[in-house]
C-alpha cells in the first residue's frame, strides 16, 4: 500500500496574526493507523518542505496517543519537516490519497491547481481519495469526468457551521466548508458537533472533524484490502 499524505503549506490564520497549518491529531492518527497495517506513506505540500503545524494542535488538551507518538518519533518529524513539492507527485504511484485537515487548507488547498489536478487523477483512476475536518476544502474546485463539481450528488460530510462558531472562526476563514459543500451540490451530512461521523460514497471518504480522523483512515483501509 502505497499513500499519498497532501497537507497544507499554509501557516497564517487570516489577519488575525496568528498560525495555522494542519492538524497534528488529523494526521497521526491515520498515519499510524495506516503506518501500523505496512503502508509506505509519502508526504507532499503545495511548496515542499516544512508543512506548518496548527499550534492550536499542540496543546495539552489537543493531545492523544497519536500526537504524543508522532512527538517521540524522530522518523515521522523528519518528513513533517521535508515533504515532496506536490508538483513533482506523479499519482500513478501511489493507491490512495489522504487530506488531513486544519485551517490551513482553506487558503491554499482548495485552489490549489497541482492538488485539484491529483484528486481528478485518482478518481478518475478509482483510487480512495480520503478527507477530514476542513480537508474537504480541497474539493472546492475539484470536477469529475462530466465537468461537474465532484462531490454533486455524492454523501459528503467535513467540519460543519456550528463547529466553526464555537472556535470563533466564522468570520476568519475564507468559506465555510459545510456551506461549499452544499453549494457544489454535496448531500451533507453530520454528526453532534466534536463527535466522530465520516461518510463514504464510492471511493470518497470524508470525516467531519478531528474526532472522526480514525473513521477515515479504518474506511481508507478497508478500501485498499
């Protein structure tokens, strides 16, 4: 099993003067969840090299085994800090793509053209393209074959409205995830704010929220075997 890990190159959170990136729990857990089962896992950013930690992330109270793993594992820290430049992917080498979520994705993923091109290939390929929280940003401008917004008709889910509200990012972020996914003619669905909930529609799996990361990855693996 080869898989693609796309995270944000991105680190400011508007103009509010402070840092965003991507979300250290979205990304453990399905990294050792995946890691563990003998996957090989690349990672890639829009600009290569370091892909910035949301630090709202790295707080005692943000903290799992996942993230407390990835804190002793000088292997996983070393690719954080030297991710491939996503130009230079070639998605034929790899089974699946996974999209750990943050802030950061709202500003550079989901215009993305080297991230939109990706996510086309693989669906055109069939492959799993897996995800979470506000990942599915990176859809926004995304088609399938037809020319059509891909997530039109297709059960959809990603961070929803009220969430946004309660981390008081509502007026911050440059979309709301929930209302594109509406908007693209996504058939959004949700769980309780902060539970864990992902939907799967053929080969794309989305998770609501950093709760529902290992949703993600267990539906991602079960579409590999």
């Amino acid at each position: 099993m080869k898989i693609l890990f796309v995270l944000t190159s991105h680190d400011k959170l508007g103009d509010t003067g402070k840092k965003t990136g991507f979300w250290i729990e979205e990304f453990a857990n399905p990294y050792y969840t995946l890691l563990d089962k003998g996957a090989d896992i690349t990672l890639a950013t829009p600009q290569g090299g370091v892909a910035p930690i949301d630090p709202s992330s790295d707080t005692p109270d943000a903290s799992t085994k996942d993230t407390e793993r990835f804190k002793e594992d000088a292997i996983a820290q070393e690719k954080i800090k030297n991710t491939k430049v996503l130009a230079e992917i070639n998605p034929n080498d790899y089974d699946a793509v996974f999209y750990p979520g943050g802030h950061g994705p709202l500003w550079d993923l989901a215009t993305d053209k080297n991230s939109i091109i990706l996510i086309e290939t693989f669906n055109k390929q069939h492959k799993p393209i897996a995800f979470v929280c506000h990942a599915p940003a990176a859809l926004k401008g995304v088609k399938d074959e037809n020319g059509s917004p891909l997530v039109k008709g297709k059960k959809v889910t990603g961070f929803t409205n009220s969430e946004e509200a309660a981390v008081q990012l509502t007026n911050v972020v440059p979309f709301l995830v929930e209302d594109m996914l509406k908007e693209n003619g996504g058939i959004y669905s949700k769980g309780d704010d902060w539970a864990a909930y992902a939907v799967q529609e053929g080969n794309l799996i989305t998770g609501q929220n950093p709760a529902s990361s290992e949703l993600v990855a267990e539906k991602l693996l079960a579409l590999l075997k």
